[in-house]
C-alpha cells in the first residue's frame, strides 16, 4: 500500500460510537474544501483504502487521476457514492474533534 496523503479535519457534528453519518454530515464544507498534497501519482480507478479517526476505515475507488505533488480538495480523490455514502463511527465524536484522515492504495 503506497500512502498518498493524510490531513486533519475538524468534526463538525456529535456521532455516537455505532452511529452512521456521512462525510457531508460530518464535516463542514469548510473542513471538507481544505487541500492538501498528493503524496504519489493517483489513477482513476485504483482501490483507496480510506481511514478517518474514530470511524470504521472504509475502500472506495480514486474518481479522478491525480499526479504527485498536485495539491486536491479532501474529498476530490474518492468516489462520489462513497463520499455521500455511510461511514460508521467507532468512537464517540464529538463537534470539535481535530480528526486525522488518510488515503493508501489498496493494492
């Protein structure tokens, strides 16, 4: 598995562990707007393995090709069902909550 970024976002919204929200939900649009650098060449396609802090880790496929050192929006990379799509929380969250997101190559 290459990593091919991860960035801290803040929680814009209490979720109880077991609970399911979405990134929408989740995330303001100002956390989910905030860039940052791709750390490997990214092909439209290529399996994601997508981890957020106190949610259960999730796949989803790149949406777009993207080329290393190319600064993307948070949510640019995965696919539009799965950015809209259920997420499952593990832990408590709460508004506030400073949570580090990461993206591999799932391959």
């Amino acid at each position: 598995m290459a990593k091919l970024g991860s960035f801290e976002l803040v929680a814009g919204a209490d979720v109880k562990a077991g609970e399911k929200t979405s990134i929408p939900s989740l995330f303001p649009i100002s956390e989910r707007s905030k860039e940052y650098q791709l750390l490997e060449d990214a092909k439209e396609g290529t399996r994601l393995q997508v981890s957020i802090a106190k949610v259960q880790p999730f796949e989803s496929t790149a949406d777009a090709t993207v080329k290393k050192g190319d600064k993307v929006t948070s949510w640019r990379l995965i696919r539009y069902a799965d950015f809209v799509g259920e997420i499952v929380a593990s832990d408590n969250i709460k508004a506030g909550d400073k949570l580090l997101v990461s993206y591999k190559t799932a391959e």
